[in-house]
C-alpha cells in the first residue's frame, strides 16, 4: 500500500463516534461533517455530497448496525462477503436502513 493509500484511506475513518452516517449505496460511515466536506469517496460522481448538507441528509441514514474496518477491501473474505471490496478502505455498515429520494435513483 502506497502512502497516498495510506492517508486516502484514513480520510474516511470517522473523526468521531458521534453523529456517524452511512451511505445509503455504499455503506461508508463517517460523521456528518465529513460527508459534507469530502463526499462519499465510493460514490460522489453521482450522488454529489460535497458541500450539499441537504443531500449528505437524504443520501445517508443515522440508522445502521454493525461495523466493519476494511484496510484491505480486494484482500478481505469480509469484505467479498459484504461486496464492499471494490470500495475504497474505510468503515462499513453491515446493514443501514433507509431509501434514497427519488430525484437521486433517476
């Protein structure tokens, strides 16, 4: 793992334990100030969360269980299993509980 890698991917490890979100396609956790300052590092081409504090909110749900760490998605049998292994290292819901708005599934 490259050193870029490394500090990419602790930029998604939430600075927090409170007000932790996840992303209702992804399942990336991280608080809500973080989703408003970064996006969503799996899915922002097309959900747009940067800077979009209405959109963080309808695009991520406080309602989730579990978590998973992933260092190392493509190697981890969890994360195969949970099909986040194309995903970039961070932390996962196992489950998140929520629908995204219409105008976002288009």
């Amino acid at each position: 793992m490259s050193q870029d890698e490394v500090l990419g991917s602790v930029e998604t490890v939430p600075k927090d334990l409170r007000q932790l979100r996840a992303c209702l396609v992804c399942s990336l956790v991280k608080t809500a100030d973080q989703w408003e300052t970064d996006g969503c590092e799996n899915c922002d081409n097309f959900l747009h969360l940067k800077r979009n504090r209405e959109q963080v909110m309808d695009c991520t749900s406080s309602k989730f269980e579990g978590m998973i760490a992933s260092c190392k998605p493509r190697d981890s049998w969890v994360c195969k299993w949970q099909r986040i292994k194309d995903f970039v290292p961070g932390i996962y819901a196992i489950s998140v509980e929520g629908r995204l708005p219409n105008h976002v599934i288009r």
